[in-house]
C-alpha cells in the first residue's frame, strides 16, 4: 500500500531534523550543544525527529535513548 502525501511529509522533515540534529552533535563543540545534551532537549529532539521519520520508536532506539539519557542525567 502506498504512503499518504502527509506520511511522506512527515517522513522528510524527521529526516531533515535528524539530518540537522547530526550536523549539530558532530560540529565542533560548543555551550549550546553542552548545554543540549545535558538538559536533555538534544535526546529529546532526536528521539521526536526518529519517530517522524519512521512511524514509532524501535524497540532498540528506546533502549539506547534510555542508556544516554542515564549517561547525561546529573551533567552539568
């Protein structure tokens, strides 16, 4: 069956924000991205635009979403 023209959409800008998210986090480092990862908004953000791009959160995405919010919880 074919996907919806909103599907399809919705699929691009997750794929577009992911896209952004990467150029972000594999930049040079700065406060910002610091800042991002230790509040929690960067996983945030990734785990949105993952689950535009595919429809839900896998099962292993959860897993690891999970791990790396452990890691950055107390970072200041």
């Amino acid at each position: 069956m074919s996907e919806s023209v909103d599907r399809k959409l919705h699929r691009a800008v997750g794929l577009s924000d992911l896209a952004a998210l990467l150029a972000a986090g594999f930049s040079f480092p700065n406060e910002q991205i610091a800042q991002a990862l230790s509040d929690g908004r960067f996983l945030a953000d990734w785990r949105a635009s993952m689950i535009d791009a595919c429809g839900e959160e896998a099962e292993g995405d959860v897993g690891l979403a999970n791990h790396c919010a452990e890691a950055f919880a107390g970072v200041e």
